[in-house]
C-alpha cells in the first residue's frame, strides 16, 4: 500500500475458495495496524462498482 498510496482499497475474491480464509474486516484490521491511510470499500459477492479516475 505504500508504495501505490490509493485512496481507495477493496477486496475481492474473499470467500470463493476454501484456501481464502480472509475476511474484508480482518482486511480493514490490517489497513488499521498498517496505519494505511486508504478508504475500504467492501463489496458484495457479485456486486459491481465503478472506480473513477479522478
């Protein structure tokens, strides 16, 4: 996160395999330790969004 510095953060593929045991909010846990700076938004599986550019 550091080196990119988005401002934005959302995690995708959580849940859809056994092997990814993570959870959007041990995800913001860890944005939180990390002291990143960067907004989460969580989505729905199977949701869209549309990311601006600006």
């Amino acid at each position: 996160m550091k080196l990119v510095a988005p401002r934005t953060v959302v995690p995708m593929h959580y849940a859809t395999f056994p092997v990814l045991t993570g959870t959007p909010e041990s995800f913001d846990r860890e944005l939180k330790k990390r002291h990143v700076k960067a907004g989460l938004r969580i989505i729905n599986i199977g949701e869209t969004i549309v990311l601006g550019a600006g």
